[in-house]
C-alpha cells in the first residue's frame, strides 16, 4: 500500500507529525514497535510525573502538622504507587490510539527499516511487509545510555524503565547521574523512604543549569537527606550476593558505596542503528541523525526528528520539530502556502519535576558573560514571596538575566514550587522580544508565585520594592 507519509515511531514528536500531516491532506501511516505514545507517554514524562505526584501527597502528608492538619500514621502502598502510574500512562496510550483513529492514521506494529526509494520494510507479530511513501519521517527516539563498566542486568543495575516498575521498593539506592532523570527519582525514591545516594561526574548535579540552581538543589537535596557525590564516578560494581556494592572513585580516594540497586541515569542514547540509514545515504554524526533546519535529512524525502536528531532531548522539541516536518512536507506537495518557522534551539524551556522544581531557558549567567552581553542580573527569592509563604514553599528563588544596553530577555533560571508552570511567561517573553521594562510594566498578579519573575526583573533594573 502507497502512503504519502510515513512516521516511523509514535512517540511525543512522531504521532504529532502523523496527526498534522493529516490535517494538512496527506495519507498518513505510523509504525510503533511497542507501544502507542513511545517512551514518553509510556515509560518518560507522564509515568514519572505520576510517581512525582504521589511522592508530593506523601510529603505533604507527612507535614501536615506545618498546616494545621493533623494526619497520624501516615504510610505509602509502594505496589499502588507503581499501579496508579502505570494507569496514568495507559490512559495516556488510549487516547493517542482515539487520536490515530480520529485523524484517519493507520497504524501499523512492527520494527521499521528504511529499505530505499521511498520504501518501509516492516517487521511484525505476522511477518514482514514492505510499505511505499513519498515522504518518511523517522522519529525512533532514544534510550538509556549504558556505560561500559556500569552494564545495566535490569535487576541490580537498572534503567528508568526498570525504576518505575520495581516489584518492591528498594531500602537504599545508588543513583548515577544527576541530571532530570536522575534528579527525579531521586526525590521520588528518597520521599518514599530509600536512601538515595546520587553519584555525578561533573562538578555539580544537574551540571546544565545555572551554577546558583546547581547550589540550590544540592543543598535542598541535603536537606531532605540525600547523599551527593559530585567530581565523582563509578569505576565497577559487583552485584554478587543480596545487593551491590560499587567502587566510587573522588578526588580525595576511592570508597565503596553499598545498595540494594543501581539506578544508571547517566542519560539517552538515539535508537538509529539497524533501522538502513547507512544503506540509504542518510547521514549520521556523533550518534545523531544530521538534519536541516525544517528536519530534512541529506536525503530529501527523508525527515528525522526527536531524540534521534542533534536538537535538545525533550518531548516538547520533538513535538514542534514532528509539526515542523509535516508542514514542510505540506508545502513541498503544495498543500500548504506556509513555510514552517524553525526552532530557535536556544529558546527551549527545559524543566525538573523534583522538589524542588526547576525551570530553565535561555542564556546562563557564565553562558551571557562567554557570548560576549553586558548584562543586569536580577533574583528574588521565594522567601520574599506572600505566596509562597502561604504556601509552605519559600525555598528557591527566580533569576533573570537581561541585555544591559538593549534590554533584551537572555535568559532564566527558577528553583522552587510550580515553577515548571511559569517558565512559559519567559519563552513567550524572548519569542516577542520583550524587553526588561515591558516586564516591568506587565500587570502581574497578586500574591502568586509567577510575580517572582517580575520581581525579580525589578531586582535587576534597581527597581525592587519587595526586598
């Protein structure tokens, strides 16, 4: 059967991709080698946000008395902690079925492989069929990367997918790498009552934040008792008898760390091999599949999108980059008369969802400073803020960096409550180019959390009032 488009790959940027270019007129087919919605829906954002959600009311439970609220006994289902996320992430499957089916997408199980001249070989539970497209998008997404002397047996040493379906819940835990996955568990984990130990390599953890949110979490992590080893790595572990124990080289000696698990968070590798890139002449470098900047391969026919591509690992990237394709594809076949607007890479919000959240975009203040900007830096901290008070939630702080001679947005960088849900006003902001005065002269309302962005914006024009 002749297809106008394919997507291979049904994740956060491939089932967009199939639903837009749909939209646009063009017969569409999909093909998922395990489940609907990929990693994302499935086994990433959403399963995990469901574990943070539960790891949230046990805390709060547990310091009710903070609030007025007496609650006496409070105790987790570990096993119903699990089953409710795993329900989270099938509901999530269901409806990005509805949506295939809405939008008049066929999809198709199996493994993918290019085969050439616009041809899909499609490997299933009924054997091997070959498909015909004019267009293919190849969104394949990626993995957990496995280190050489950190080999993950998925029982010991284990995966983000393996950590959000533990049959029990481990007493102690070592985590490697501290970046969102990590990051997360680790507050997941260390809330439910695991010893958590995170082992990072660089520095600081979450080593691509500002260097002030890096400091933060850390001693927020402390705080809530969490182990941080940082300039540190994990030379081997032995997984012989009933845990681990795992040689971690610092700078001041080798010690050994013992734990019933291993969690390897040491980030995402993309899913290109095996599926006839090589043999089909579309190029690869460093791991990644090269594209263009409306996510043409250096075969024409041919997209890639998502993980398996050079841009930022987030499904939000992936998202926009699947739209991006589709409409490109639209407007070569002419049912389109708009061309996409391309990412601008460097306007990507990226967020944490531990406790406390983090929320970055745009320029760091070490990153402004190396690109050369004179620039004015304002922060707030949420101890200042009426809201956060109320709430319970005063660590953390808003940070914002701004071009001193033009005033335009570079960057900023939130540690604390919701502040995955205000990075949006700063993305929104620097897309308009907004300046620090329009921020300043934006009614922001009164008492939120979001003001601290205002606030903060005051700090660096010499302009607070509220500090």
């Amino acid at each position: 059967m002749a297809y106008d488009v394919i997507v291979i790959g049904s994740g956060p940027g491939g089932y967009p991709a199939a639903i837009r270019a749909s939209q646009l007129g063009l017969k569409v087919a999909i093909i998922e080698k395990e489940s609907l919605g990929g990693i994302c829906l499935n086994w990433g954002c959403i399963p995990t946000k469901a574990l943070i959600k539960s790891a949230n009311i046990y805390d709060y439970m547990k310091h009710s008395a903070d609030y007025g609220i007496q609650a006496s006994s409070v105790q987790h289902d570990f096993g119903a902690v699990i089953k409710r996320s795993r329900g989270v992430a099938d509901k999530m499957n269901k409806g990005v079925t509805f949506l295939m089916k809405k939008n008049k997408i066929e999809v198709i199980m199996g493994f993918a492989k290019l085969k050439g001249k616009g041809q899909v070989e499609v490997t299933g539970s009924e054997g091997t069929k070959t498909l015909d497209a004019k267009y293919i998008i190849v969104a394949t997404g990626g993995r957990s990367r496995e280190l050489p002397n950190l080999k993950q047996d998925g029982k010991k040493v284990i995966g983000y997918r393996e950590a959000m379906v533990l049959p029990q819940q481990p007493k102690s835990m070592i985590i490697v790498g501290s970046g969102a996955i990590g990051s997360e568990f680790a507050y997941v984990y260390n809330s439910l009552g695991t010893k958590v130990t995170i082992v990072e390599f660089l520095p600081r953890i979450v080593p691509v934040e500002d260097e002030e949110v890096s400091k933060e979490l850390e001693k927020q992590f402390k705080k809530q008792g969490i182990d941080v080893l940082t300039n540190a790595t994990v030379e081997s572990v032995d997984s012989n008898g009933n845990g681990v124990k795992a040689q971690v080289k610092k700078q001041d000696g080798t010690v050994t760390l013992e734990a019933d698990i291993v969690l390897s968070a040491v980030g995402v590798v993309a899913n290109i091999e095996g599926i006839g890139l090589e043999q089909n002449g579309v190029k690869t470098d460093k791991g990644k599949i090269v594209v263009d900047k409306y996510q043409q391969t250096s075969v024409p026919n041919i997209y890639a999108i998502g993980d398996c591509t050079p841009g930022q690992a987030l499904a939000h990237v992936a998202t926009k980059e699947g739209i991006n394709a589709a409409e490109h594809i639209a407007y070569t076949e002419k049912k389109s008369t708009h061309l996409p607007e391309p990412l601008d890479y460097n306007n990507i919000p990226g967020c944490t969802y531990c406790t406390p959240e983090i929320a970055s975009i745009g320029y760091t203040e070490k990153g402004a400073k190396e690109a050369g900007y004179e620039i004015k830096v304002g922060k707030f901290p949420f101890m200042a803020s009426g809201k956060a008070s109320a709430a319970g939630a005063t660590d953390g702080f808003v940070k914002v960096i701004f071009d001193a001679k033009y005033g335009e947005f570079l960057g900023a960088h939130m540690i604390g409550a919701n502040v995955t849900e205000m990075i949006a006003e700063v993305s929104v902001a620097r897309k308009l180019e907004t300046t620090g005065h329009e921020i300043l002269n934006a009614i922001h309302p009164h008492p939120t959390m979001s003001e601290a962005v205002k606030e903060a914006t005051a700090v660096a024009y010499g302009e607070a009032t509220d500090i």
